[in-house]
C-alpha cells in the first residue's frame, strides 16, 4: 500500500508512452487476479459439494426409517427410497445431486417433503440478519479500540493500559460464543427478563445474539488491529509526516489507518468465516428462526438432502465472502495482486 505523504509526488508514477503500458499492465495484472480468485472459488465449491456429499452419507442409520417410523411397511419403504433416489448407488446419486445443485436444485426434504431451496430461502436470510450486522459491529468496534490502545501504549508506554487490554480481550475471546450465548440468556432473558426469549420479531430480539457473536471475534480483531497499528506508527513515513507537521487526525487518517488495513482486513474474513458457524449454534440458544435450529433438527432426523443443502450455502458463504475479501484488499493494496503474475 502506497506510502506517499500528502502532496508529495510518486516518483514512480509513468509517463506518456510508459503510462499506456503500466496501464496495460495494470488491467492485465487485475483480468488474471479476478480470474485466479475466480476458479479457486470453482474448485473449492466443487470440493465442498463432494466433501458434503460424503460427510452426510456417513452419517449411521436409514434416514427414511428414521422419517417414517418403525411401523412403515417395507413396500412404503422402498417407494420412498426411490423416490428420493437413495435405492441408485453413490456415485449415480452424487452425479444426480451435483446435477441439482449446479440448477439450484437441493433435492426434497425426506421429512417435510418441501423444497430444500424453499426452506433455505426462507431461513437462510435470518441468519444473514444476525452474522451480516455483528460483522459489522465487530469492525466498528475492533478498528478504533485496537488503534487507540496501539497509540496509548506505543514505545513501552501506558503499561496498565496494555496490561488490561490483552487481559480483557484474551478472556473475552477465550469465551466460546454458545458458552456466552447461554449466560447472556440466563441473565437478561430467565432473570431481568429484559430481552425476548425467541425470536426475530422486534429489534430488541437481535441485541442478545448480536452481542454474543460479537464479543469474541471483536475483542480477537482488536488485538490484530493494535499490532498492526504499532508496526505502521513506527515506520519511517509516518515520523516523516510528523515532522512535516500534519494534522494528528489528518496523519492517522491518510497514512495510519490504510497501511494496517490488509492484514487487519485478511484475519477480518476469517472472523467473518466464524461467525458464519458460530450463528448456527446461537440460534438454537436464543430459538432464532435460521438455518441453526433447521440444521440441528435435520441431524436427529438424518434429513439428507435438509443436511446437504444448508451445509453447502454456509459453505458456499464463506467461500465468496472471502473471495470479496481478496478484491477489496486487492483495491486497497496492489501488493496483494503481485501473486498474480
């Protein structure tokens, strides 16, 4: 990411014919970037469509019994096995469910005998309602803590400051998010009864869930923020602006704050990889209508294609979300486009 202090000129900026060709370069730099990220996305969903396929499959006991009951006749049975095509063999049914899910089929419910893509549309958007907003919180929340903390205790100074800080944020992310999900309700839900007990109905129905995804992860992005932080306050661009005198907000704005976003940024799609997972067990904590509560009761019930299907669009998520991670930091910092070539 550029170092360049206000008003001073990029000596490696091109000129005329030069500028053309650093240009072309530049679009042809960014064409085999995208396309890279691109197929790596393609090769890992077809990975993890395989790897769902098989996971589930070993799951123990016949998920049609488990859904019809010890009292279902044989004849009923083996129909329902064909319906579902669990009567062809694995490979037959693998090449059919991928031939599904490449048309957004996920195959039926043996259960409910809906729509798999049904449920998820209905499910799926309440669970990007909690992770989406307590992704965001933890950035808001993790950039300015980690950069005041960096400034506080920069040089060895502040020692209570630092102390407190690593101890508070290494215990608020040592707190596994269900674990905390569950003493958050005990608290304001069984014992203030402040907050609703289940749900998505009214806004003060997100507040617990939100703060339980978002303790963790923005305490852990803190402590990121705030190393990265000291790295850049001790380079030598910036004690250049600051004996240029520039404004301390001006200084930390245009120089402080974009040099420590790429790896800040990078461990920050991570997190949102995990709270992506981590919403799937405080659903079930808080009764959230999303694909957390669908899940668990779709294991005890060896729904396959109910299985298969949510594991894939969380997965799926994940794999994009991080992918849209890459390009802004490739916009950010043309450094991380250099693995292109």
């Amino acid at each position: 990411m550029s170092a360049q202090l206000a008003g001073e000129p990029d000596a490696g900026s091109p000129a005329g014919p030069a500028a053309g060709a650093a240009t072309g370069r530049g679009v042809g730099q960014w064409a085999f970037f995208v396309g890279r990220k691109l197929l790596r996305l393609v090769v890992s969903l077809l990975i993890l469509v395989t790897a769902t396929f098989i996971m589930v499959h070993l799951i123990p006991g016949d998920p049609v019994l488990a859904a019809l009951g010890d009292q279902a006749t044989p004849q009923l049975i083996a129909l329902r096995r064909h319906e579902l095509g669990l009567d062809l063999s694995l490979p037959a049914q693998y090449f059919h469910y991928l031939q599904g899910v490449v048309t957004g089929d996920f195959g039926r419910s043996i259960v409910t005998d809906a729509p798999v893509s049904q449920l998820l549309a209905t499910k799926f958007p309440n669970t990007l309602g909690l992770a989406i907003p307590a992704f965001v919180l933890v950035v808001l929340i993790a950039l300015p803590v980690g950069l005041l903390t960096a400034i506080r205790t920069r040089g060895g100074r502040g020692r209570v400051t630092r102390t407190l800080f690593v101890n508070i944020t290494g215990l608020l992310n040592s707190i596994p998010d269900y674990v905390l999900a569950t003493l958050l309700s005990l608290i304001f839900v069984v014992a203030i009864k402040a907050f609703p007990a289940a749900g998505n109905g009214t806004a003060a129905s997100y507040v617990l869930p939100v703060a339980a995804l978002v303790v963790g992860p923005a305490a852990s992005l803190s402590r990121i923020v705030r190393v990265e932080a000291l790295k850049v306050l001790d380079a030598e661009y910036i004690r250049a602006a600051k004996a240029r005198r520039l404004p301390t907000l001006l200084r930390y704005w245009r120089h402080v704050l974009p040099n420590m976003l790429t790896a800040s940024l990078t461990f920050g799609g991570m997190i949102l990889a995990g709270l992506i997972a981590g919403t799937v067990l405080v659903e079930n904590v808080f009764g959230w209508p999303g694909v957390g509560t669908v899940i668990a009761q779709a294991v005890i019930q060896k729904d396959y294609p109910l299985i298969q299907g949510i594991l894939l669009v969380l997965g799926a998520t994940v794999l994009i979300l991080n992918m849209i991670v890459d390009f802004v930091l490739g916009v950010l910092d043309p450094r991380s486009r250099m693995g292109a070539h």
